[in-house]
C-alpha cells in the first residue's frame, strides 16, 4: 500500500502515521511514517487477507494535544496480494467516510425554561443562533472565517456542527421568527459567570473528536 499525505492546501505532511488493517485476523496491522515529501510505503503482502487503510495525525495548538483523522480517497477494503494506493488529507471540515463529521461541535445548554421577558413562553433552543469569530489562526495554521448558524439537534446536544478547530470568541442571540432578536449571555459550561461573549478552545471528547461545552441564557429585562 503507498500513497500521499496532503493538508488541505495542498502541501504534503511529514511525520503522519498511516495504518494498514487486516480486516480479517484480529489486531494485526502494519504501520508507516509519511515522508517530508508526504509520501509512504506499506508492506501488505503477509499475512493473507483484505485490508483497511487509515491515517491520523497529532498537533500541538494552544499549548493542547488534538489527533484528527485524515481523509482518505478511497475507503474500501483491499485485497493485500492487489495491493492499493490510498492518498489521504487533512480536512478540518466536512463529512466522515462513516458518520459524523471531521469538524468539531459547539453545544449550547439553557438552564432557564421559562423567557424572562414572557414567562408563559418556553426558551427553544432552535432560536439561538451563535457567531463564533476565529481567535488566531486555526490548528492547521490556516485563517479561518466566521460562523453563524443556529444550533441543531444532535445525539451530543444541541449544538452547531462541523466547525473546524480553532479558538473561537463566541456570541449568541435568540432569535424567534416575527420578533425582534435579542443578544444572549454565554459562559463556558458550568464555569464563571456570563458574559457578552466568551473565547473558547476545543476540548477532546474522544480520541478524534472535539467539543467546546458553552451555557447561554437570557438576561433579565
């Protein structure tokens, strides 16, 4: 198995590790280091069987330690007496070849139930639209852009998804259909007290998997 390693510019990475999985014996793999021409080779003929090529790659950013998994060309399994090429590249962005996404996700929890301007009325968390501003360079070095979405339902909250990682200066509004839209209070969740904004970074979820936890609320009028 060879192939490439590449950011999403473009430019090859040096020093990732590619992993080449035998799908049919249990624990056996075979491993390589991209090159500084971002290129690497894999011996695949032994032991007999298909394999599954994946590829992963460790940063320090803000003085934090993130691993991302990188995108492959193709995700299918091969034949090792076929051999394959398999190019990968490192995405901030954008869907996984199985579910998810390579972003981060940016959930949001209300403690209040009620608004505070019209206690009979329910706060709904599909009103609250974030802004999350890049705070410096993202973690590959790139510039990044602003992000203004409302939150979505998810299986880890209500959250904005897919958001490459950075550190960000977050804000939020509610923001009802036929009505005036009004700035919300955010904090990091469970910590400190509310603020117009809040600069967050990343905290790993799971190996690969990134989160930023923020509270948001309503002010009294």
């Amino acid at each position: 198995m060879s192939g490439k390693v590449v950011d999403a510019r473009g430019q090859p990475m040096q020093g990732v590790v590619v992993v080449a999985d035998n799908t049919m014996i249990y624990d056996t793999n075979a491993l390589g280091t991209t090159g500084s021409d971002g290129t690497y080779r894999i011996d695949v003929s032994s032991p007999a069987g298909t394999w599954h090529a994946s590829a992963t790659h460790k940063v320090q950013y803000n003085s934090r330690s993130y691993t991302f998994d990188l995108d492959p060309n193709d995700d299918a399994v091969f034949a090792g007496n076929e051999g394959a090429v398999r190019n990968f590249t490192w995405k901030l962005s954008g869907k996984r070849p199985d579910l998810g996404f390579y972003g981060g996700f940016v959930a949001v929890y209300v403690d209040q139930l009620l608004d505070p301007a019209d206690p009979e009325q329910p706060i709904t968390s599909d009103d609250i639209e974030l802004t999350l501003t890049p705070n410096g360079k993202l973690v590959d070095g790139s510039d990044g852009a602003p992000i203004t979405k409302k939150l979505v339902r998810t299986p880890d909250g209500d959250a904005v998804e897919d958001v490459p990682v950075g550190r960000y200066t977050v804000t939020a509004r509610y923001a009802q259909a036929g009505k005036a839209v009004r700035p919300m209070q955010v904090r990091i969740k469970d910590t400190g007290d509310y603020a117009n904004s809040v600069t967050a970074d990343f905290e790993v979820l799971v190996t690969t998997r990134h989160q930023i936890l923020l509270n948001a609320q309503l002010p009294t009028p």
